[in-house]
C-alpha cells in the first residue's frame, strides 16, 4: 500500500450483521471506491448480547482495513455510552495516522464520530442516509437525539446528504454546518444499458428489502390484481429481494396470482443486472427513500421507473419515469397500464441522467470536499 497516502477513517454506525461478509451495501461501496486514491480503515463498534468482554476481528481486503470492535450490551444508557465509548478507544487503538474522519449515519451513535473527533484531533465529515429524518418531526426524535443533533452541528466540519430531500429535512435541525448533496455510488459499468428485447409481454421489476413500513409491495400486489380485474394480463412483475419472502408469496398464492408475480433471490449484483436488462420498467411504490440505489440501477440500465416521489425520484422528470402518490393505488396501476400500452421512452437519455452517479464522478465529489481539510 502506498504509504503516501491520506489515511481516511470510516465510521458508521450502521452495522453489517456478524456474519455477512467484509463490509456491506453503502458503507462498503464508498469504502471500496475512496480506497483508489487514499488508505481507508473501516471502524465500526457493535453491542453484542454474547460478548462478556471486548472482542476485535479485523479483515483485509486489497487496500481496505475493516476493524469490528464488540462490545457486552448493557441495559442501561450510560452503561451503554460508556463501554461504546471504551470499544471506539479500543478501536482506535487498532489503527494509526488517520488524517481524517468521515461518519456515516448520526443515529443512535453520532456520539462516536464526536468522540473519535476529540481524541484524534482531526477534521469530521458526516454523510447521512438515514429516513428517520423524513419520517420524524422535531418532537417525534425525541430530546437526547435532539441533543445529540445540535452537539454533531457545532463540531462537524461538513454534513452530506445523499439527496435534495433528505437535505430539506435535515435543515430544521442543522443552522450551522453546511450541508452538501453527494449521492451514493452506482457501478455504472456494470449496470449497463439493457440490450433492445422484442417481447410481447411487458415485464415490471421491484427490487427491495420488502420492509412492510416503507416499500408497501402489498400495495404493489393490489395495484396488480387491479389490472387482472380489468383483463390486462398480458404482464408479469419480478420481485427481487435478499429477504423472506415467503409470507408474501404466501399471499400472491392465495390470491391466486402467482401466475403473473415471481419472486427472485437472494442474488448477486451480476445476476441482477439481467433482471434489469429483462424487464420493462422498474416499480418502487415506498412511503420514504432517502437515495434509493435502485433507481439509480434501473436509471444506469436505461430503465423508466414508476415511483412515489421519494428520494432521487422525488421530482420525476417525465423522460424518466412515471410519478405516482404514495399509497395511491389506482394510480400505479395506471402508471403500468400507460407502461403496458407502449409508452416510449429514451433509454440513453436515462442512462445518461444516471451517470451522474458513477462511481467516478461521486469519488470526485467527495476528493473535493476532502481536499479542503486534507490540505
């Protein structure tokens, strides 16, 4: 490893589970890409009910350093704070010269990135992906994560937001630290156009984590059997998830729909490229996104999506996509009656608006920011 190089220093406090593999999802992609122009050490600290004492396990992988530290879990908040407290110590143990600190995610454990900052005296960046933002008043956050709020506010030198939204939600509680939109990275080389398909069917893909408070893919399911109860059949929607679907399958099948909803995975992202490239149009029907990679997947793939206005699709440009309400149902299925009647759109053109996104063009984004503290 080039030893010249700015030492950066991840911490998050979202946490992969014990037994995934190195790193994960966003935490991950950004770790991987920022490792192609600095040294990147990942800490993150984790309770662990089956710790009786502090546990470290550190992985490499390439120029990438991932550091664990598990901590016993405690019942009361101050015990909790501090043997999280003790655990970032110890983590920080584990890895030297780091020249700056960039978080991820402020709650529950912002308190950490504080911490790190004070004990190694370096600049504090903090990107946030978080939906509690868009999902909480000021009231319904509650006092210490309030506290909490205003404390990261006086001592980051820079908060990022992953979209336009998610910004203008954070704004009430953020008056100080200007906040930046940097969005997350998209293999864009592997997500490629998808190759022109004579079918006669239209196909429609979702792909989520099927989490029953936000991606509402029951009300996916209704929006279906709309069109079956008006005799559009000449469709089918693929729904790809690394989660259970099983009580959801269970419900298509007692809805005795199951000859037009399939469901795909677990799968790696070389295999869903091809469920990109096979479809027609991508569905998200959230209630809440902060980013949604999804979009940008199917945008990267050339595909038009039918969203709620979340996220990156907030404001859905008609070359893109189609715009529905949350939760309006009749309209989704519009949306995909308009999808299945030939609606054309401009694959390049979407693809193009997705490489805004690439995982060039937002390393260079955050080397920007880096460089003003990084000298």
């Amino acid at each position: 490893m080039d030893q010249h190089k700015k030492h950066i220093l991840i911490l998050s406090s979202w946490y992969p589970n014990r037994y995934q593999p190195f790193l994960g999802n966003f935490v991950q992609n950004q770790a991987e890409i920022l490792s192609s122009l600095f040294k990147v050490s990942v800490l993150y600290i984790h309770s662990d009910a089956k710790c009786k004492s502090i546990e470290t396990d550190i992985k490499h992988k390439n120029s990438l350093t991932e550091v664990v530290v598990y901590y016993p879990k405690k019942s009361n908040p101050i015990g909790s704070y501090r043997a999280a407290i003790q655990a970032l110590k110890k983590g920080l143990s584990l890895v030297n010269d780091i020249d700056l600190i960039h978080g991820h995610v402020m709650l529950p454990k912002g308190y950490l990135f504080l911490k790190a900052k004070a004990i190694l005296n370096k600049p504090l960046i903090i990107t946030e992906h978080s939906s509690i933002f868009l999902q909480n008043s000021k009231r319904q956050i509650g006092y210490r994560n309030r506290f909490l709020l205003s404390r990261i506010d006086k001592k980051a030198d820079q908060i990022i937001a992953v979209s336009d939204k998610l910004r203008a939600s954070m704004m009430h509680f953020f008056r100080r630290t200007d906040i930046q939109i940097i969005g997350n990275p998209v293999k864009t080389d592997l997500f490629q156009l998808k190759p022109t398909i004579q079918s006669s069917s239209t196909t429609f893909l979702h792909v989520s984590t099927l989490d029953v408070l936000n991606k509402n893919v029951e009300g996916i399911i209704s929006a279906i059997e709309i069109l079956l109860k008006n005799g559009h059949t000449n469709f089918c929607l693929r729904i790809v998830s690394d989660e259970d679907y099983t009580s959801l399958n269970s419900i298509i099948k007692a809805k005795a729909i199951d000859a037009f909803v399939k469901f795909y995975g677990p799968c790696s992202a070389e295999e869903l490229v091809h469920h990109y490239h096979e479809s027609d149009a991508f569905v998200l029907f959230s209630n809440y996104e902060t980013f949604s990679i999804v979009i940008a997947e199917a945008w990267s793939s050339g595909l038009p999506v039918i969203s709620t206005p979340v996220g990156i699709a907030s404001n859905l440009q008609d070359e893109l996509g189609i715009q529905v309400g949350v939760n309006d149902i009749p309209a989704l299925a519009n949306a995909m009656l308009t999808i299945m009647a030939g609606k054309k759109f401009n694959n390049g053109k979407i693809r193009e608006f997705a490489l805004q996104y690439s995982e060039l063009n937002i390393l260079s984004q955050i080397q920007t920011i880096y460089n003003k503290y990084l000298g």
